[in-house]
C-alpha cells in the first residue's frame, strides 16, 4: 500500500508513540487518540533490553537488525524533546551449577559471544555471572508522555477519514484482533535498596532487577496467563520478593507495586499489516517492545508510505492466514 492519507493512530502506547514518530520524520500527516488503559503494558514496563534471553540462553530474536535501529531512534527522539529515555547499562546473568552446563556450550557460539564482556566467579547459589554489553533500560512510561506532550495538537478525540492504524496492545488482542493470543499479566516491584550497587542489572532467579533512578529499582515480573488485568496481587508481589531473594537481595523497601498486561501473539515477536476489515494492526511487542517498536515502527511506515511490502515474518495477514 503506497498513500497519502492523513494516519490516524488508535492508542499511543510504546507503538503508537514509536509510529508517530516515524511518521513526523517523514513528514507525513497523522492524528492520535489514546484511552489510558491503566493495564496497558507500557505504562509500567521497566524497559528492560537484554541481548540474550531466557532458559536457553539465545540472543533475542535478529537482535542485530533491531538494536542498533532502536539506539538511533532513541537518540533522535532525545535530542527531540531534550529527555533522556535510554540508560545503557551492563546486565549480569546469575546463572546456577544447574544451568551452567547449557550457558557454558552456548558462550562459544559466535552470536553469543558478540555480546560477553566477559565471566565472572559466581556467589552464593550462582556457579558463575556472565556479563553482557549491550543492554539497559529504556524508560517507556516517559517516553510515551513525552511523546504525548511532543504531538499534544494532533490529538483528537474522534477521527474523519484517514487510515485508521490499531495500536491497541493487550486490550485489541483480548478482543480477538489478530486470533489467539497468549497476553500475560505481570507485575513489577519498584523500591528502594540500601547499599545496591546502581551501575548493572541483575538477572536470575527466573526475574531481573533494574535500576530506575533516584535511588529507585524495578523487579520483577511475574507471568499469569488467566486474570489479565491491572490488579496487584498479593501472590504476584511474594514472587517478586522471592526473585529479589535469588538475585541476594535482603532488605527491599517497597514504594510501588504495579501491574500491566504484555501484547503477546508468539513470543515477543510483533506484527504489522492489515485486517479484514480494513483497519491496519501494530501489535504483538510482547516483554520486548523497547527493543522492537522502533523498527517495526519503520517498516509499517514503508507499507504506509511507500508501499513497500511487509516481511513475512511481520505480516499479521499472513500470520492470520496461517492460522
């Protein structure tokens, strides 16, 4: 699809803000509106980037394609609205005698091995901490109210004509938008630490711990596949101090306890294109929205714009399709 329609964005969480950004670079015309679902998922995302992920130790999905994409992005809207959203930060993976075996074969894999700084004697339950260059903390929340103020006069409450581009998260998966969905609630401790070292991230324990400024950390998070809303819990925050108790954490003096619901379609792989009914989706951002909105953001803005064809592997037609 090549027009030049005026775009009109539903929803101006992560990928909302991240396609009107696009949009404004390429001077293309476009109006938002946003509802402020309190469960959306990018109003309490601790914006956790990690090169390499989960169980099985693998780097996040074309991770090499996306990151840099994302760190331009974010520097280019900084220097924008003249905030700061991106905190690089080194992560360190706690990994136990048990996994050590699986993470050991994997280090020697050059994919892996682009993105470790380097192994370190582990502590306590860790046989080993392996430190990863490359990740940190993109602040989501202030960025999409920045980006909010940035594009305040195009807001509207109703829209007359135009594309109409979903970017719904959880709340247009719920509803069926693109099929099935796996959505998964989770909830995010934010406290603070005496005498926590702020200059890493801490991942282990099935959890992560993140410095968020001021003094502040974020850990978490919980997965819960069945209440899909915004609702604390008392069973999701003893997850959490348990996660925090893996990581060596003792003494966590709590402030804020949140949730959200994370878009999840497969994975954290997003997707863009077209419904039936006419209306275009961007959704699906997953746990990893920081890492993916912006590019996927772009490539939508090439269909829109220029009608440059979607990947397949982004194409939710073709994903409908499929299913």
């Amino acid at each position: 699809m090549a027009s030049s329609e005026r775009v009109q964005i539903v929803g101006f969480g992560l990928a909302g803000a991240c396609l009107a950004w696009r949009l404004h670079a390429r001077g293309h015309a476009f109006e938002w509106c946003d509802e402020s679902r309190p469960e959306a998922a990018s109003r309490v995302a601790a914006g956790l980037m990690n090169p390499v992920t989960g169980k099985n130790f693998e780097p996040s999905w074309r991770i090499a394609e996306f990151m840099p994409e994302a760190l331009e992005f974010f520097g280019e809207v900084e220097k924008a609205t003249g905030e700061t959203f991106w905190h690089p930060l080194p992560v360190h993976r706690l990994v136990t005698e048990k996994g050590w075996k699986k993470v050991s074969r994997k280090l020697e894999r050059p994919d892996v091995a682009a993105w470790v700084e380097r192994v370190d004697e582990g502590e306590g339950d860790a046989r080993a901490v392996v430190v990863l260059k490359g990740g940190g903390r993109f602040n989501a929340p202030a960025f999409c109210e920045a980006s909010a103020r940035f594009f305040a006069e195009r807001r509207r409450d109703g829209f007359v004509g135009g594309r109409i581009v979903r970017c719904e998260g959880a709340a247009g998966l719920i509803r069926g938008q693109l099929g099935e969905h796996r959505c998964a609630k989770g909830e995010i401790l934010t406290g603070e630490i005496p005498g926590q070292d702020e200059s890493k991230i801490l991942i282990g324990g099935g959890g992560w711990l993140v410095p968020a400024g001021d003094g502040q950390f974020k850990a978490g998070a919980t997965y819960e596949w069945d209440q899909l809303d915004d609702q604390p819990t008392e069973a999701g925050k003893e997850r959490v101090f348990e996660i925090l108790r893996s990581l060596g954490v003792e003494h966590f003096m709590l402030t804020r306890h949140e949730a959200g619901v994370r878009p999840i379609v497969r994975r954290s792989m997003p997707l863009i294109g077209e419904l039936a009914d006419g209306a275009v989706v961007f959704n699906g951002l997953g746990s990893k929205g920081s890492l993916y909105a912006p590019g996927v953001a772009r490539r939508l803005v090439d269909w829109l714009v220029d009608g440059r064809a979607i990947e397949e592997e982004l194409d939710a037609a073709e994903w409908l399709r499929s299913g």
